[in-house]
C-alpha cells in the first residue's frame, strides 16, 4: 500500500522551485499606462492567491507606482514601444521595463521646488532595489520589492 499525505488548507504550500512570469509589450498609445497598472494588478493578485505571497494593500499600490512611473518614463523618453515584465515568488516581484531609449533615466537629488523631474526619486524611495542598464536594444530598468 503507497502512503499518501493529504494536504489541509492549514499546511503550507509546497515549495514552488520556479518564479511566476508575466509580459506585455506596450505602443505608447492613448491607455497603455493603464493597461500596464492592471497587468500588474492581476499579476500580483494571482502571486498572492496562488503563490502565497505577502503582497499587502499598501506595498501593492506602491508596485503600481513605480509601474506607471516607469511605464511613463519609457513613453516619454524612448519614442517607441517598451516592454513591462514582472517575476515574482514569495519572497520578492521585480517589475523589468524595456525599452528602446539610448539614455539611462536621470536620477535628481530631491528638490520640492523643482517641477517635474521627480519619477526616479519615487522609484527609488519606493522599491527596495534598482538596477538601471544599456542593453543591445535600448534600457532595461529593473525594480525589485522585498514582500514582508
């Protein structure tokens, strides 16, 4: 007779060896933003359902911050389409933005009177990791959030 361990919803969830993906490509026009924002919202949403991850109310809505910050920056600076990816798993969501700019996104030391200029600096207080880098193609900017 094979034994067989029923799991409870009391027990944890199994160890998932893999992170969950999640792409869209973007054009730039009228509502993609959004779009972008609701991707990320239902990705989180299914990360926290099925994944078990500590996404609270406040830590998602500043994931979506930084997406329409960087979603934004990639509209406005690269002149063509860019890419949101997401990777998450228990521990931690990376939201990736590529795009095909040739510049890396200017990071200004904070000034309440400066007018605009002032995505970065929300990315950065936001996040809990940042990486900035010229690829082949264009950028990539990367942001990771630590779940607790």
């Amino acid at each position: 007779m094979i034994g067989i361990k029923r799991r409870t919803p009391a027990m944890p969830p199994p160890v998932q060896a893999a992170t969950h993906h999640r792409a869209a490509h973007y054009d730039g026009s009228v509502g993609t933003i959004g779009a972008a924002r609701r991707l990320t919202a239902d990705f989180l949403h299914q990360l926290a359902a099925e994944w078990y991850a500590p996404v609270g109310a406040e830590q998602m809505q500043d994931i979506l911050l930084v997406v329409s910050e960087l979603a934004t920056n990639a509209e406005r600076h690269s002149g063509g389409p860019y890419l949101v990816e997401l990777a998450g798993d228990a521990e931690s969501v990376h939201v990736t933005v590529w795009d095909s700019g040739s510049t890396l996104p200017r990071v200004f030391a904070p000034d309440p009177l400066r007018i605009g200029g002032h995505g970065m600096e929300i990315v950065l207080r936001l996040c809990d990791g940042l990486t900035m880098e010229l690829v082949p193609v264009g950028k990539r900017v990367s942001a990771r959030f630590d779940l607790t």
